[in-house]
C-alpha cells in the first residue's frame, strides 16, 4: 500500500504499470486497456486521455466533480461508463447528462439496483 498523491502518483502509477504490461511478450500490447471504480475511475479515464498505448478505458462510479471535468477532454477512446442508479453521490439524471458529453465511441450502462459501492449488485460488476 502506498501514499495517496491526490492522483499526481496514481498517474504515474498507472502509466507505468501498463509501460510495464506492454513490454511483455504475453501482452497483446494493441489490446492493452485500463479500468477503475470511484477515484481509480478517474484515474483511468486521465491516463487514457494523453496515452496512446491504452485501447479502451472502462469506468465504474466515477466521482462527480472528476466526470464533470474529464467529460470535456478530446478523448476518443473507446469508453464504458457505468454507474448505479442509486449511486450516493451523482443521481442517473446527472450521469446521463454528464455522458453525453464524453466523445465517441462510448456505451454508458446503468446498473440497476445498485449503489456507489456497487452493494446489492457486486456481481454484476465482476
């Protein structure tokens, strides 16, 4: 476990883990994509925004304020944004709205049921 970096270290952190997964000989490199819940959605969806190795971006629960900010960014990745539609923290009439703004390609999912921690559905987030 590290020290929070108000997403300064987390980027970093994030970059290289996928410089270190497309360096493997394992790694479809051309596949590589990143996901992340609450504040790790965030941090996905900015490490997509100035990294040409990632192919795809999934994002679960992003924080308001975050989602809002990054909606506006000229990312044309492809992007899975999900949220419940009890979420605590965004009502689904402000999620929605706030995805329209993302670019294409996108698919926006809510889940049914669930809440910001994904309680009540956790399986289907697996």
């Amino acid at each position: 476990m590290g020290l929070y970096g108000q997403g300064r270290g987390e980027d970093r952190d994030a970059i290289e883990a996928l410089g270190f997964l497309s360096s493997c000989e394992s790694v479809d490199s051309d596949r590589l994509g990143i996901a992340g819940y609450s504040f790790g959605a965030e941090i996905a969806l900015r490490s997509c925004s100035n990294n040409n190795m990632i192919k795809g971006v999934v994002s679960v629960a992003c924080p308001r304020e975050s989602f809002v900010r990054l909606s506006r960014e000229n990312n044309t990745v492809p992007k899975l944004l999900l949220c419940g539609d009890q979420d605590q923290y965004v009502s689904i009439s402000e999620f929605k709205s706030i995805s329209e703004h993302f670019l294409m390609p996108k698919q926006v999912i809510i889940v049914s049921g669930a809440n910001h921690f994904s309680e009540a559905k956790n399986t289907k987030l697996r």
